[in-house]
C-alpha cells in the first residue's frame, strides 16, 4: 500500500472507509446502506458520519450474504481491489456461514427436478407441490 495509507489519519467516516474497501460502489450507496440498518458496529446502527478506527468490527449485510470483519486500516481513497481487500479481514465463522448459506440457495433453486425442460408428469407435480392441483 502507499505512503498515504500508512499515514492515514486515525478515524475515518464510516461510509468513506466502506467505499475505500470497495464494499459498495459509491459513497451514496454505503450511506443508503447505512441508513437502512445494513451495516452495524458492535450490534448498534451508526449513523454514515461515524468515524470508526483500525480494530473495530462490522456487520455488513451485502444482498443475502452478512460478512463480519475487522478493520485492518484505514483509508479515505479508493484504489485497486487488492489494495482495498488488505483494509479488512473477515472472520473465519463469517465465511464458512457465507459458504453453508451459499450452499442452501444452490441446493434450494435446484430442487428435485432436472434442468432440462419439465414433461408433463413433472409439471403436474409441481402444481400439486404449490397447491394449484
């Protein structure tokens, strides 16, 4: 990482550090985030002007996913996707509860039915499965 990083100052507005770390594309949008109580610090919802520093953890829900992560540093600059993944390190419990979740969904869209294109017998199941027959 560059000079400015190591230099950075000691607190940093929560929603320029989540646009730094590249969690969401624009500052508007991390403040959106905010706002809707998709982002926690310590169990509480902060306001997008909350200055946090290197040590605090988050709970972010991004989509379906809730990643919890630790802020590594500090950085009011937006710069490459491997800069950005050294501001934080997600914890081990949040990833394999990412993964399990992950796993779910794919198992849960798949169903008992193949991808090819439902027969007859097949279609009728499926109305029977949703209460339609």
């Amino acid at each position: 990482m560059s000079d400015q990083v190591n230099n950075a100052p000691a607190k940093v507005r929560l929603d320029k550090w989540l646009w730094a770390a590249r969690l969401f594309k624009t500052r508007a949008l991390a403040k959106t985030a905010i706002e809707g109580g998709k982002v926690e610090i310590d169990g509480q919802k902060p306001k997008p002007g909350k200055e946090i520093g290197v040590g605090t953890i988050l709970k972010v829900r991004q989509g379906w996913d809730d990643r919890i992560m630790t802020v590594l540093k500090l950085s009011e600059q937006r710069r490459g996707a491997p800069e950005a993944q050294q501001l934080y390190e997600e914890t081990e419990e949040s990833i394999r509860e990412r993964q399990r979740v992950a796993e779910l969904r794919k198992m849960q869209s798949a169903g008992p039915f193949s991808s090819e294109k439902p027969n007859k017998k097949d279609r009728r199941l499926r109305q029977a499965m949703k209460g339609r027959f």
